[in-house]
C-alpha cells in the first residue's frame, strides 16, 4: 500500500489539529508541533494574520522536509474596530486562555446593539523556509450575550454562525467543520496540494 503524504502543522494547539485532521480525512498523514519536541517556539510579532501565518509556516519549514501548513485565525468584532482579531489568543491578558478571552469580550460587548462578527483564518503553505501559497477563510455570524454549549474552542460559546441559531459549541464538529473559516481555508489548501 502506498503511504499517504504528509502534511506537517505548524502549531501546537490541539483543537486546530482535531479539527484539520478530521476535515483531511484519509487524504493526508497530518501531524503538528508537539510530535517534534525540537521545533523552535515561533513568535507571532506580526500585525496581521498572514504575516504571522507566513512566520509560523516558513519557521517551521526550515526544520523539516515537506509540506508544512501552519492556520493563524481569530475572530473580528464589528462594534470593536476589528477587535480581538490578530491577537485572539491573549485578549484577555493570558495567551491561550480561553475563559478569560471570552469573559473579556463579554465584557466589551455589554452595551452594544450591533452584534455581528467574523471568524477568519489565514493559512501559508511552506517548505524548505519559503512560503509557496496562502488562503484565506471567513465565516460571518453574531455573538450572543452568553456563554452557550460545550463543543469546540476559544469563541465558539459566543457565535453563532449565519444561518443558524446555535453557537459553534451547541452546533458541535461536523457543522462547525462543514462551514468554518478553518475548512474554507482548508479546502483550498486541499485544492491546491492535490
Ligand atoms: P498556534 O499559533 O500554535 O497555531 P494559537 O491558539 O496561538 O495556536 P492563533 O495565534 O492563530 O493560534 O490564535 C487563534 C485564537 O483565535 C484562538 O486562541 C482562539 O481564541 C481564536 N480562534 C481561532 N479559531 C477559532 C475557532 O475555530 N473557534 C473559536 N475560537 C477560535
């Protein structure tokens, strides 16, 4: 039998691996950050979400052979200017810290009427050091005034995605991969390698 192709992630958040690996099915040997303890940690000092795409993919890439995709995505607030947008992850003052993030952007949102938001994702195809190609996906959506349902991660207890009126976390994996931001992405990157 012929052995799959391998497609390396350039992250080590596990919920983005869950996610790209399901959506990849039997197409691609997905592996990601943790499974090689020697990868350097990538700083994301970039302003957007490509340029910290393109860092984390191209990093990575001069540690291995191969295809290494790497996914920089957050969510996009109308009524905050944009906000939390590239810096997602640590908007409520710890890196990675989902209750605080959210609790935050309860916060901010309190008063506002216009409720709309987007999650985006960003993803830069590398090897050998050098980006080959990057994709983007959107999805559009609102969020509502509490947290709702246990699926997923990060923001999806707060938006509910256009077209539906359940959060990603009540909609669970197999909606939320059937129209995420991730897997619009994702599908092109499927496109392209193929
Ligand atoms: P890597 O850099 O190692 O890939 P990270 O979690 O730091 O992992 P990002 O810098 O791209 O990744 O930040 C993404 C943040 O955006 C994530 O921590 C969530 O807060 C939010 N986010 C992105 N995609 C999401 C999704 O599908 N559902 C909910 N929140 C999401």
């Amino acid at each position: 039998m012929q052995s799959l192709p391998r497609l390396i992630l350039a992250t080590r958040n596990a919920h983005k691996t869950a996610e790209i690996r399901a959506m990849i099915g039997d197409r691609f040997e997905v592996l990601d950050a943790t499974a090689f303890p020697d990868f350097p940690e990538i700083e994301e000092t970039g302003t957007t979400f490509l340029e910290n795409a393109r860092l984390k993919a191209e990093g990575i890439s001069r540690c291995i052979d191969g295809w290494v995709l790497s996914d920089d995505s957050g969510l996009e607030v109308d009524a905050l200017s944009g906000a939390p947008g590239v810096w997602s992850s640590s908007y409520g003052g710890e890196e990675g810290n989902h209750a605080k993030n959210n609790a935050r952007l309860l916060h901010e949102m309190a008063d506002q009427q216009d409720r709309r938001a987007r999650f985006r994702c960003t993803m830069v195809l590398a090897r050998g050091g050098v980006e080959q190609a990057h994709f983007s996906g959107i999805v559009e959506g609102k969020l509502v005034e509490s947290l709702h349902g246990t699926g997923g991660f990060g923001y999806d207890p707060l938006f509910i995605p256009e077209g539906y009126d359940q959060t990603f976390a009540e909609l669970g994996d197999s909606i939320k991969n059937s129209l995420s931001h991730r897997s619009r992405a994702l599908d092109q990157v499927v496109a392209y390698l193929l």
